[in-house]
C-alpha cells in the first residue's frame, strides 16, 4: 500500500476484507482494497458522500443481501 495515511472501519476486523481511505489532500479521496492495495480508487469528496447517503438510504442494500 502506498504512503497515504489509510483508515479502514472498525467494522472491518483483522480480515483480509478491508476497504482503506485516504484522504491524501482537500479535493482528493482515494480507497483501496487490503487484498489488492495496488488498485487505487481516486475521487473526489462530493462522489464519497452522494455514495456513503446512498449507502445509508439503503440503495446499495441488494449487492449484500444475504
């Protein structure tokens, strides 16, 4: 994984099942996977949140259902 200053969630336990977030400068997201570190995700901090409230609005809810 490269430099950044990485955050995983709590949620996300010791597992190889991690998804990262930096947030390297003001305009600037980037995410990976603890998996694959070397496939990096870069956006913006507008696209971060229309996603995490459609992830809390429950829109993404299909893709995990069990």
């Amino acid at each position: 994984m490269s430099t950044y200053d990485w955050q995983k969630s709590s949620f996300s336990g010791q597992g190889a099942n991690c998804l990262h977030v930096a947030a390297p400068d003001s305009d600037t997201i980037k995410l990976c996977e603890s998996d694959d570190p070397g496939v990096v995700v870069t956006t913006t901090p507008a696209n971060l949140k229309a996603f995490i409230l459609g992830v809390k609005a429950g829109e993404f809810d299909h893709f995990v259902e069990d």
